[in-house]
C-alpha cells in the first residue's frame, strides 16, 4: 500500500543504532525536531526565537532560549549536537543589539530529517 502523504521521516541509524536517544531528553528531541523543520541541505537554519516558540507551543523567549543553550552543551560522536552563532548587530542608537542566530545541526542528526533521503527509501521498498 502506498503512503498518500509525501511528508514522511524514515529513521535513520544515529537514533537507534547509535544511541543519539539515550543522549538527550524528549525536550532536547523537540527543540531539535523544531530547529530540524528550517534547515538546509547543510544542515543550517536560522528560526527567530518567536518562531520557535510558536512552533513548540512556549509562551516567552527566555523557554526557548533556555532549550537551545541546555542542547547546545550536549554532544553527539564527539561534536555539539547543535553548534550556535549568536547573531548581533548595531541598532539605530548604535547600541549592540542580538539578532537572528544561525544553527548548524550535527552531521549524523541532519540525516535523519533528510526527506530525500527517506523519499529514495520508500521508492525502494515499494519497488521490492
């Protein structure tokens, strides 16, 4: 039976086989689910703090903003789970202010979110 949605996740390997679970909590799985939802092919995305906390359901900045700094400690095959850049720029008082900030999602984490990936999956499967 075919799948009507195209909007589908094949789990891969560094969920199960390599114990990316066992690494962090469900809230370090949702805020990284969230992030997952903007990213790239290279595995960058750069969500406002507002979006984020629309998508995960949280009522002020300072819930999101302790999520990612609690998952940026985290590591996964030795490198940060999530690596971020804390944007800032000059406001019109020329004061430094933050802005958006960029996040890079670690290799083997950006597998599992890969659409084309899981598309090629299913194809082969329903082939078989």
């Amino acid at each position: 039976m075919k799948n009507k949605s195209n909007n589908f996740c094949i789990w891969s390997a560094p969920i199960i086989k390599d114990g990316l679970l066992i690494e962090i909590s469900p809230v370090d799985w949702q805020t990284l689910t969230a992030l997952a939802a903007y990213v790239d092919k290279q595995g960058k995305c750069n969500p406002s703090l507002e979006d984020l906390c629309a998508v995960l359901g949280l009522a002020d900045i300072a819930s999101i903003s302790k999520r990612l700094s609690k998952l940026e400690k985290k590591t996964f095959s030795g490198l940060p789970v999530v690596t971020i850049k804390r944007g800032k720029k000059q406001n019109d008082k020329g004061v430094w202010v933050f802005s958006k900030n960029e996040y890079q999602l670690h290799p083997a984490i950006l597998t599992i979110f890969s659409l084309s990936l899981a598309r090629k999956s299913h194809q082969t499967r329903e082939i078989s």
